[in-house]
C-alpha cells in the first residue's frame, strides 16, 4: 500500500480505526471483506483531499445536472402530461424524498437491493424513495384517505448500473396518476388507458401499442403449466425481461438459475407468443389449462369488460392482449399494462420494431392494505409515463433535426449607442418590468451598441428599444426588430403601449 | 433489556454482531457509545418489524407529505415566483439531489453538521444538498461557464431540529435566482434588490424592508473594534443570530462562548444599533474607527453606488442599510440583503414589529473559485426566496379568513339520472376530453342524480351535462349550472361548441 505513505497524520488514525474493524456479516471471518478496504481507502482519500483540495469536480455516478436546454424540453412535455392528469380530475401532491425505510422494504421484489439508503446519523434509518407508488400507498394509509384521483411528479432514485448512453440514469423523474377506492369493475382501469393514449398521441412520438395483461392470467398460467406457487414471482421477473431478452436466455434462466423443470418452461413457452385484440380474450376463454383455473377466469372476465370501454373511449385498436407482458413489480394484483413506440417499419409488410416502454401501470389492490395495521385495503389503479425516456427521444430528435430552443422568454432587449447612459436605461427597463414585460439589458456602464445588438440576435430577443441623448432631447424611442432590423420611432410616453401591441400582435 | 427476549432468532443474532463491533472513534473505549446501542436496538427493532408487520406509518422526522390543498398555494405562489425570474431574463437549470461530500464540506461554516449523508454502499460519499448556490458554483466551475442568469426550483435537505410550529421542516423548497459573471459594479447587485421588491409586492404579504449591508464593512467592524482575524467567522454567526436573539444574549455567546474581550463586544454594540438609508452611508464614511479601514470602505462606496441604481428602479425607501445584517453562510463575500415582513402597527407611534425573513442573498465571489482547479474565479450575487416560509403565512391566512380552495381543475361533469348508462357518459367524456375539456363522472354502474349533483357541488365543478334515455331519444343534451341550478336544453351535437362558449364567458 505506497498510497498510505503520503496521509496525513490524522488520515492514518482514520484509516486504522476503519481496518481494525471486525469482518462483516458476508463474509468468512477469516479475511477481510473487499467493501471494507474500500471503505477505509475511500475514507482516507476523502481526509487526504480535504488537505489538498484538488479533487475531481463532478456531479454523482449515474447523474446529471440538466442545462436550461434540458429544462426547456422537460418543461414543455412536463406541461403537457400535467395538463392531461387535471383534464381527467386529477389533484397535485408529494410525499418527502425519502421514506422511513420500513417502509419500502419488500414491496420492490428483486429490485429491493438498489435503493439508496442514508447514514444512520442517530435517528431513523431512512432510504431515498424508489417510486411514488409506495409512498401513495403510504399516504393513503396513513391518512385513511379510502378514495383519491392523484398525480404525482418527482424525482426518484435507484442505484442501477447506470447506462447513460441510453438516457437511464440513478436519478430519475417520474410522472404518476393513480386512481385509489372501490369502484365499479374496470372503469378507472381504462380511463388510466385512455389517458396514456391521449398523452402519447399528444407527444407526437410516432405510432404506440398498449400491451394489456392480467397479473390473474399470468399466475393462472403459471399454475396451469404447472410452475410451483412459491416460484410465481421469480418466474413473473424472468418473464418481464422477454422485451430486453430473447425467449431462448429467458427460458434458459427459468431453468437454469431458478430451478424450473424444462417441460413447464415450453409450456410457457406456448402462451407467451400470443398476443392480440378482444378475439385472443375469447379464444383464452376456451382454452384447455386456462378455463380450468378461476383467477385466470376472472382476469379474462376483467379485460373482455375493459376492450368494451376502450371501443367507447375509442382507443381498442391501440390496445394488444399480451400473455408476455408480466411487469417486474411486485405489488401489482390485477390488469397490467405498458405502453411501447412503435418505429416506422422500414419496408411494407415488414413488423414494426420495438423501441422501449414509455408508459406502464397497472392494478395494485393489497398494497394499501400493507400499511394499515388492520390490513384495511384500498383498491388502487394507476400509470407511470415513462417521461426519462420520452425526454430522450424528444432532444435525440431535435438533434437530428437541428431544431434550436430558447431558454430564455425576454421580449425586450434595452440598448444604447451612448456612453455615460446607464441611468436612462436602467428608468427604462424598470418601466418595462413593472409592466410584466420581459426585458434585459447589458450589466455595463458603456457597453458597445454591436455587442448589445449581437446579444438579442444569439439569444433570440425579438425586440430592442434604443435610447440615447438626441432621442431623450426629441422625447421619443426607437423600436427595433431584431428580425427585420426595421427601426421605428414613437413617442418616449408611447413605449409600454406600443411593445405590448407589438407583443400581442407576434 | 425485556425487549430482547421477545425478538426472533434472527433478529438477536443481528443484534449480537451489533453489539460486538468495537466502540467508535469518539469513544474513550472503555465504555460502549450510546450511539451504538442505539443503532443495535433499532436494527433489531427494524427485523422485528418486519416479521411483525405493524410499524408506525410516518413520515420520516421533520418532514410531510404535501397535500392536494397545500399544492394548489405552492403552485400558485411558485408562478409568480417563477415569473418574475423569467421577467429578468433568467433560465432554468437542476443539479442532483445528493452531491459528492466532498463539494459540500467546509462552505456552510458552523451548520455543516446539519447535512444529510447518503450510506457508504460501495461507491463515492455522497451528502444530500444543503442548498441551491453551492451546487450552481460547482456547476459553473464544471463547465467552465463564466456567465449566467438563472434560477432554480428544488428541494433542500437540513437535519436541524424541527420546529413544526413555526413551520419549518428537514426537507423544503428553496427558490434561488442568481447572476455570474463579471460585470460593471452594483447593476447585478441592484437587480436582485428589484427583484426581491416585484416578488414580495406581487404576493401582496404587507409592508415588507430589505436590510442590506456587506461582508465587507462587517469584517472591517470587526477590525476596527480589535476582534482577532481568526475569530471573524464566528463572531459574525454570533451577530447573524441578532434577529432571533436578544443584543445581551449574543455578547453573552460571544465574550463567554468565543472568548471575544467585553470591550470588544460592547463596541461592537454600538456598531449594530446603527439603520438607516444612504444618510448612513455618508456618516459611516465619516465614522473615525471604519474610515480607517479600507475593506470597509470599499463597501461604503459600493452600497453608495447601490443605493443611486435603487433610486432608479424606484424602490430606495425599501432599503434599510443595517450594520447587524451579517448572514450565517461562509461563502458571502460583499454585499448582503435580507428582506422583512412588517406588521403594522397596531398603536400609531409604534415601531412597526418583525417578523421574519421571506428573502435573503448576497455576493459570493470566492465560491465558483473553490471548485476551478486552477483557482478561476466567476463572480456571483444571487438571491433565495423563503417560500416555505410565505407558504405558510398564506395558508395562516386562508385558515383565518376560512377561504377555501379547489384542489382540482374539472370544468364538467357527465351525469344521468338513468340506469345502465354507462355507455353513452363513456362516449360523452370522451368527446369533452377529446376537445381539451377538463371533465368528470362517477366511476358507477348506476349512481343516484343526487350523489352527482352532491359531488359537483363539494368540489365546486361550475358545470354538469346530464344525458338520459328521453335526451337521448330527442338528440338533446341539458346543461346545468351548478351554481344557479339553472337547466337548458341544447342540441346534443352543439355539446363542445356551448360548454366551450361558457367556459369562456366565466
């Protein structure tokens, strides 16, 4: 270890202190587990930069910081999912950042390992929300609110592997809408349907398809093909990944890693392929395993009620009846959904391409039920968009497109030929702001006009007022159009007047 | 311990490791830490909860969940906010929740204890942020951006004791505006000032004061009254205490806790006493003690400067110059402001009462330098707006007057008073949601008129379409005015074109 020659004193003792620490519950006993020497080195290069504070200036693994551009994009889409939710009734909330981490335990399934928990600093032990869906669940509970139309957007943090190059990261907004109480079947579950379509034809994206399931049909083929109850959701995970992973590597985890008998795997195998509209729903009902199981019965029943209101809401034909579609989570109970873009096939007859999820929810009845101590449930039906992703595509397509934002809204842009003029502008611009109008000015006693002049054409100002000593002697302005560069003169009394019709006319 | 015996097997053996881990750093070593125990009992605690399911469900200490009516003030009082920076030619931007510890550390002086610390999972230190300007320093030193106006909405995180009472929480919003660059003296600065008036005169809070003064003429008080170099800092988080304590508390804390020399203190006293408008500035210029000391003057003749750019803007009798402002944050660096609420009077002759800051910043031009590698520095002056703080004096006064707020946006609502019409309210919505209306209808079978009309009425929907089998038959639709009760018959195909002609007369 050359490294340790060159700590302080006080780093040293650090480090000691670390390494005479017992070996952790993981490991032998007889050696020193690798997370411990990291932690001490990490320590001790943490004293050591202190002293010499050169380290590297960046932003955590796995996130970002997001640039005006970025914020002009996710404000406009934002925007967009948000006016949707209020269209359909929805109210605002949020819940902390971080949740009492009791509270989070076991309701992720394999996913549980990645949530970020914080330092015990002599309080409570506490992680940093995974989803909104749990901390909804949550409130609800704990506020024995029985029936809410919610949306919900925040930020929530897992510590994947990140891969940046794909737009996913550890830090992440989510845009949720959630509809919570006892209603009659299937109607909150396709208005949360309805409203994917109308936010994704709003996006403008490009073509989608809804993939819809039942978490009733999916356990009920398990137990018709024969998979032990106890590996239901094991298997449900393997499924979920048939979007990322061929049939042959999923059907080889099945078996391999979770222990399933080959034969049972194939039969799977048969359901999975199947996808389609209300017709596959009727063919499900004749089928020989299926029929014979009453939770797959029910689902079955569920979705032939749910294609009956998407044909009302007039969106069945964007909607498939998908047996592959199985969902990661844990908490879901009945319908299941996800919502995918579906590229521009290349060639006539050719099918269209898969490109990812942006939107996905489903029915969650038990999870509410989690948090009252008397098991009371609160039956609950929602959706997430996926608006990570969509902001991906959006800024990959701009790109593309060489398509240029603002990140600024000024309207006027205050200048001057002059020198020695800064107290008339700044009259000026005062005039303009208390009159709600957007303007700015250079930070200078003397600025040049050009300079001033280039600052409006490169940020995008459309309109530039000019003041100077013979204007001030004649009593008026000029106007001028960045665009057009035409300058006009008006009345110095005239000013707020004349931009707001000018800025109302644009 | 009884607690012990009633914990499952798993549970103590977790314990035991716990406890035969050897004691902290902070220890003498004879003795286990109660911050050890501590940990051990609630890891215990935490298995056993989780065999037995019926822990308390919270939120975390010192913090909330947001309700649909808190959100609706936020977001009100956020626009206006928001508006306004965008009036002064501001962009907005984000940084991650969690930092490196290491960008935190050693820039908030005496409150750096107060930070949340993310688990050591494997990977870098991390620490929830603690504000919003160190994050923008980092940014800007990361990207070596040497000029910028912009703001940014987020929450923070600070582990002080929570005074729920007095509304303030571990996790609130802040809302930051800030220029960097280098600029003529005092315009930037001047600017912030207008800005702080336009917000708090737009919220229409009351009588509102800015106190302003600059690090520069405080640590040149220092001087002048013979406080040691070394004690600057934390003799000016003493001073910054002057508006929570009493003038005899803090020379207490200063001569008792910091060893500051009485005569000292009591000079100080005389120093701290001292607001005006510019007639101050001028006669600190003339003061025997500051006039000596050129850091001060420096500052004196930059406030001179600021207060001509405020008569400009017109907002001059806003400004009081202050020699006990001295904010608690290490990184100011020349001027500081802090604004007030005023209540007024309730005995004319009286002083008006304070209370509370709403509103504060400063210069910070040491920061963004801190995180160059090279030492570069961009300067900065920016401000924060304590909107926890106004949301919770505007929720007071909604309480106090019993003004009510609607949670939702819903413009419509579908209704029939017949049964099995589920169908033709299914088509309705869908073509008010189709036209961009914001409506709703009860997730029903067959719900009774009356709990329809009941629900418009407590959510306060201003309009309802009632459809039945006669209407149907007739091709008419009624609409009604929840507030008037008033009914008018129309044809069924004019249903989009009159709800919207009403919704825009209202």
């Amino acid at each position: 270890m050359p490294l340790l020659g060159l700590l302080p004193r006080r780093a040293w003792a650090a480090l000691l202190s670390q390494l005479l620490r017992p070996p952790c519950a993981s490991c032998t006993g007889a050696v020193r587990c690798q997370s411990q020497v990291a932690e001490a080195v990490l320590t001790s290069q943490l004293k050591a930069h202190r002293e010499k504070p050169n380290f590297i200036v960046k932003t955590p693994k796995g996130t970002r910081d997001l640039s005006p551009q970025h914020m002009v994009v996710r404000e406009k889409i934002l925007d967009l999912v948000i006016s949707c939710f209020k269209r359909h009734g929805a109210k605002g909330m949020d819940t902390p950042a971080f949740e009492l981490k009791e509270t989070l335990t076991e309701k992720y399934g394999e996913d549980s390992g990645l949530m970020y928990d914080l330092k015990d600093q002599g309080g409570e032990l506490l992680s940093l929300r995974y989803d909104l869906t749990v901390p909804f669940a949550r409130y609800l509970a704990m506020n024995k609110v029985k029936k809410m139309k919610r949306y919900h957007v925040g930020k929530v943090w897992r510590r994947e592997s990140p891969s940046i190059v794909q737009g996913r990261y550890r830090e992440f907004c989510q845009c949720d809408f959630d509809i919570a109480g006892q209603f009659d079947p299937m109607i909150p579950d396709a208005e949360c349907l309805k409203i994917m379509c109308e936010i994704l034809s709003g996006l403008q994206l490009g073509d989608f398809l809804i993939k819809v399931n039942d978490r009733r049909i999916v356990d009920g083929m398990f137990a018709a093909c024969g998979v032990p109850e106890s590996k239901f959701r094991a298997i449900c995970s393997s499924i979920d990944k048939l979007d990322k992973m061929a049939w042959k590597d999923v059907r080889h985890e099945m078996v391999a890693k979770k222990g399933l008998a080959p034969e049972v795997a194939d039969r799977i195998g048969d359901y999975v392929q199947c996808h389609g509209g209300v017709s596959l729903v009727e063919q499900m009902f004749q089928d020989p395993r299926l029929s014979q199981n009453k939770q797959a019965l029910e689902g079955l029943g569920d979705l032939k009620l749910l294609f009956e209101y998407l044909t009302l809401f007039g969106i069945a034909e964007k909607i498939s009846f998908d047996l592959s579609l199985a969902r990661g989570l844990d908490y879901y109970t009945g319908v299941i959904y996800e919502a995918v873009l579906l590229q521009t096939p290349t060639q006539a007859g050719e099918e269209p391409l898969n490109v990812g999820s942006v939107a996905a929810g489903g029915r969650y009845d038990g999870l509410v039920g989690m948090f009252d101590p008397k098991g009371h449930k609160v039956p609950c039906v929602g959706l997430s968009i996926g608006v990570e992703r969509i902001f991906y595509i959006v800024e990959q397509r701009m790109k593309t497109k060489g398509e240029k934002v603002r990140t600024t809204e000024t309207q006027v842009f205050v200048a001057t030929p002059q020198k020695n003029f800064l107290q008339e502008r700044l009259k000026l611009i005062t005039e303009l702001w208390d009159a709600g109008i957007k303007a700015e000015m250079l930070y200078k006693n003397n600025p040049k006009l050009l300079t001033q002049l280039h600052y409006c054409e490169s940020t995008g100002i459309p309109l530039v007022v000019i003041t100077g000593e013979q204007e001030l002697k004649e009593g008026i302005i000029k106007i001028r159009s960045v665009a057009s560069r035409e300058e006009v003169a008006i009345k110095r009394e005239d000013l707020v007047a004349e931009i707001q019709k000018r800025l109302s006319e644009s």
